[in-house]
C-alpha cells in the first residue's frame, strides 16, 4: 500500500477535495466549500492546510460560527443533499456557537460536516484558552455538546484516527436514511501532527444517493389499503424534494385522482396550480387541505416527520378507522403514529404504487370535492393578501406584494414567528423549490443567513428573504457576508415591534401580553431601531418604506440591484389570516388566578379530549 506523508489536517481536506458527487451527466465537487472563522484552535492546523487546496476548495470567511453553520445548512437543503459544505471554528465559543445550527441540520435530517477545534490531545498546556474543565470528567470539552445534535461524532486524538472517522462520517452525510450532521473533533495538536496515509484515501470518489424500492410484502399492503380506500389523502414532505420525486408525485395524483396537501418542508413539491394541491396542511394549513384531511380514510405520507404541526398534534386526521401510510426512506419515520410502512426512496415507491395500482382511481365525488374545496379556499385566501387602508399591513399583504412582484424561479425563504403560518397558506409557487423554510426546528435567525447559503447553491435564482425583526436582531451578521461574496439576497423586514407571533400565541392561552411586544416589556425607553441604517453599515442596499404601494416599488427596485437589498416596512403585530389552520396543543396551566386563563384550560381540556377520543 503507498503512503503519502501529511498533517492530519492536510490529509483531511485532500480527502474533502476528491469526493464528487454526480448530478444528471455533470460530476461535480460534492463540498460546495467550507466555512471557516479561524481561532488558536484551528487556524495553525486547518488554516494552513485549507490555505494549500484553496484552489479546489475554496474557504468562505464568514461573521458568525451559528450564521456559517445554517448558511451550510441551507445550501444542503437547496442541493436536495446532493452537496454539502463544511464549518470549522476553534474550540470553544466558536465550536458552541455551531450547536444550534447542528440541531437545525439533525432535525431536518440535512447533511453538515463540523470540524471544531478541540484541547490538545497531549494535554501538556493543559488548561487551555477557552477549554471547558469538567472536575469528574478529564475527557470532557465544549464539543461534547455535540453529540446529541449529531448523526455522527468522533474526536480525532490521533492523525491516524482520522482514516476510518472520514469514511464512516461521508457515509453518513451522504446516506439517505441516516443523512444529518457529522462532526470530526479535531484535537488543534492533532491538526499539526503528520502521519502517512494510505493513497486510496485520496482517490477521487463519486457519491450519488442509493435509491432502495419497497419491500414486497409492504408494498401489496399499501396497494390493498388504498384501493380500498374511499377518502384517500397525500401529505408531500421534504422528502419528496430530497428525492427529486416532484414530477412522479404530481403524475400519481393526476393518474389516480388523489388529493394532497404540503408541509412545510414539502410545498413547492407540487405546482401550486395543480388541480389537485390543496396546498398547506396542518396547524398551518388551508382550508382546503385540513378539511380533506379531516375525513381521509387512509393519508399516504409521503417523505415527512409527521411533526405536530403537521398533523394538528395529532388530532388532523380525525375519521374514524383512518390508517396513515408512511412512505419514507428511514424506518424511524415510516413507523410514527402507528402507521402502515412502506420503507423505500419516494420516487421508487411513488414508481412502485403507481405501477401496482394501474387504472385504480379514487371516487370521482371525493376527487371533484377536493377540486372545490380548492376554489373556495383561493377566494377566500385572496382576500387576506390585497391591500387595504389600515394603518399598518398584515403579514398576509406583504406576502401578497411579494408575490404580485416575483417571477417563476423566485425562491422566497423563512424560518420562525408568524411569517412561517402566513406563508404556508399564502405564498403560490410553481417550481420545485421555490419556498424554503426551515420548520423542522424553527430557528430564528436561520433567515438570512440560510438566504446565502441557498444563493450559494442556486446563484441563478432570485433569493426573497422574509425576516421578522425579532429574527434579524437576534443574527443578521451573514448579511455582510452576502455583500462580501457578491451573492445577492432581497430581505423584507417586517418590523412588529417584538415577538409578534408569539404574544398572540400568550393571548390564545390566557395570557396578557407581557415580554413579548417591546412595549409590554419592562423598560425605561422603548427602542427607535432603525433596520436600514443598520443593514446600510453592513454593505447592503437598505430603505424604509411606508404601506403596500411604496413596497411593490422597492420591490422592483431590488431586483435590479447588484448587491444585496434590504426593505423595511412596519406591519401590524395582531392581525393574521384567521380562514383556514387547525388546533395546536400548547398546554394551558391548570391552575390560575385570572379567569382567562381559567377559561383557556376549559377549552384546552375539550380540545385534548377530542383529539383523544379521535385516537
């Protein structure tokens, strides 16, 4: 076996650059590039090894270890996890500040490679700035924190570790039923160290994602259960995006006369005019879609978590004797809510169905009821996003502005507050793709810096970044970032003056407003922020604008800038599309001295008694 002689963190980025990944006839580099905010625990090891394959993987400094991470996050999720990109940080602050965006990649079961530095292996100069000293524990560090959050973990102690932890952890990111975070602890002693490593690891290696069809047995039963079926329902996941499965779905629903609502992760899967897409579904949904899903009779899930937004906590699909149906690639998810699994790749099995099915189709009645539902729902929807004379708009209108003034191909992208609700039941696309929101954790800040790391993946499509100014007070520093590297986003800041969306949520349990809104909180002087002065100091172009009218104008400015553009505009914290959307379980306290409260639980105990007594 030949050798080559190199540091462990030369030998690791020589491995990153010769992974490819294969994407239609194209083989591409499968590391978009890595993320990197040098500290004295990387920049000596991996700074210098990235600084000699900088040709072929390129290093993006970035402004913040939690931005980088989403942005990475979000350029896996626009590649449907046919590309990722890595983030390393030195060992403590920074390491800590990647955790959340790891958690975001593990539960959106998106790949992320994580190279934190880590104490020296030696331990000679022991303790070091920044090490965490566990007085029980002499092997604990700050990168311990990762563990949970990833679908891999190791500590490289030893250069020679690093020849079986990159394989298991490219096997990982690149499986499509384990796919999530892989994090390599890389020792900042470690880093330097040389050792020889076998030649093969260097090898130029293509990944594409396996494709498993169902098994036999637990395909004939599907088929069973849905050509029994009177009231069926299709719930489309991220999943079926993952899979590049959009086409074959929308063909299935046409071929068999099928209804289907979207998640969040999955809208877009289907054009939103297609006859047969209800739209959102769940806590977040349409009408249309929650009141089909109330009398399905068997829900084919289709490449989703079945979280409880999606399912009404569980109290959506309420008719009697009614069997989910769960196609998707991991059998943890395939089993949830004691469903019927059928384990396999979206577009195999939706290829599977629909060749076992033939010219099965759905009744004709149920079919043309969906059809209707759909047109009631678009009137009643549309009036919730024109422009009217109050004072200040709704989140709804300024989608509607937003999408008066976008073209096909326009991506827009969310993650947290109100903005994700209105969305989901508003926002129309017609191509894959075109709505990006990270609901799986919901991370606030996720906004902008997810926005560049999907510019960096799709540069040939206009990014539309909604933000709440909660979100962008909370991590807007990758908006510098964006301006940096030339990838231009349009962010819209809808300043409510707090947490909107979550002060409502406080007033539907009982609550008074309190510490939600910035005047309901305590203060001796309420705030004045101006967002486009502050976008201006990071580099982007930045107004203020007043109503609907001034809006759709700047909107058109903003495409045709050349760097990034940031609108603000004032919107009413209160108001939201009250049509459509169904019951969440957020627990209310037995016990209260206010009577609201006291009332709230009343219809809380109703609510969950239903739910129960739907099974």
């Amino acid at each position: 076996m030949k050798t080559i002689r190199l540091t462990a963190a030369q030998a690791l980025v020589r491995a990153m650059s010769a992974q490819r990944a294969r994407i239609g006839d194209a083989t591409v580099p499968l590391f978009g590039g890595v993320f990197a905010i040098f500290g004295h625990g990387n920049v000596a090891g991996l700074g210098e090894a990235l600084y000699g394959v900088r040709d072929v993987l390129p290093t993006y400094r970035a402004h913040n270890e939690q931005g980088m991470a989403l942005a990475a996050t979000a350029f896996a999720k626009a590649s449907r996890r046919r590309r990722m990109m890595a983030c390393t940080s030195s060992i403590g602050p920074g390491a800590l500040n990647m955790v959340t965006a790891a958690a975001v990649a593990h539960v959106n079961r998106l790949p992320l490679l994580l190279l934190p530095g880590d104490v020296f292996a030696t331990r000679r100069p022991d303790p070091v700035l920044q090490q965490i000293e566990d007085f029980g524990d002499g092997t604990a560090s700050a990168n311990d924190c990762f563990k949970p959050v990833s679908r891999y973990f190791d500590r490289i102690t030893r250069p020679e570790q690093l020849i079986p932890a990159f394989a298991r952890a490219m096997q990982v990111l690149t499986d499509p039923a384990d796919c999530g975070p892989a994090t390599l602890a890389f020792c900042q002693d470690v880093q330097t160290q040389a050792a020889e490593f076998p030649d093969h690891m260097f090898e130029e290696r293509v990944w594409q994602p396996r494709r498993p069809p169902p098994d036999v047995s637990e395909l004939a039963e599907v088929v069973r259960l849905l050509r029994e079926a009177r009231r069926p329902l299709v719930v489309a996941g991220g999943g079926v995006l993952y899979a590049e499965a959009e086409a074959a779905l929308a063909a299935f629903l046409t071929a068999h006369g099928i209804p289907a609502g979207e998640t969040q992760a999955g809208k877009s899967s289907l054009p939103a005019s297609h006859p047969l897409n209800m739209g959102a579904i769940g806590v977040t949904g349409t009408q249309a879609a929650d009141d089909l899903a109330a009398e399905a009779d068997v829900i084919l899930a289709i490449g989703t978590r079945l979280q409880d937004f999606t399912t009404g906590s569980r109290s959506l699909f309420a008719a009697a004797g009614r069997r989910i149906v769960s196609l998707n690639i991991q059998p943890f998810d395939a089993g949830k809510h004691n469903g019927v699994p059928l384990v396999a790749d979206a577009l195999a099995g939706l290829q599977a169905l629909t060749a076992a099915l033939g010219d099965w189709r759905a009744p004709t009645a149920w079919t043309e009821s969906a059809r209707a539902g759909k047109r009631a729902w678009a009137e009643v929807a549309a009036r919730y996003t024109v422009a009217t004379n109050a004072a200040l708009p709704s989140d709804a209108q300024v989608i509607g502005a937003v999408q008066r003034t976008s073209r096909p191909g326009d991506i827009v992208l969310n993650a947290a507050g109100g903005v994700p609700g209105e969305l989901h039941k508003h926002w129309q696309t017609e191509e894959p793709l075109g709505y990006h929101m990270e609901y799986g954790f919901s991370c606030m800040g996720y906004e902008i810096a997810g926005g560049l790391g999907v510019k960096m993946a799709l540069p040939e499509r206009n990014v539309i970044v909604f933000v709440g100014d909660g979100s962008y007070l909370l991590l807007n520093s990758e908006l510098a970032t964006s301006v940096m590297l030339g990838k231009k986003l349009t962010v819209v800041v809808l300043d409510n003056r707090g947490y909107g969306c979550i002060n409502r949520l406080q007033r539907a349990t009982g609550g008074e407003s309190f510490n939600n809104l910035l005047r309901d909180t305590l203060h001796e002087e309420l705030p004045d922020i101006d967002f486009a002065a502050h976008a201006r100091s990071l580099g982007a172009i930045a107004e203020k604008v007043s109503g609907i009218t001034e809006l759709e104008s700047a909107l058109t400015r903003a495409r045709e800038s050349k760097r990034s553009h940031v609108i603000v505009i004032d919107t009413d914290p209160m108001t939201i599309t009250d049509a459509g959307g169904h019951w969440w379980d957020v627990a209310v306290p037995e016990v209260s001295a206010r009577s609201q409260v006291r009332d709230a639980h009343d219809r809380y105990l109703q609510a969950t008694a239903a739910r129960d007594a739907a099974g």
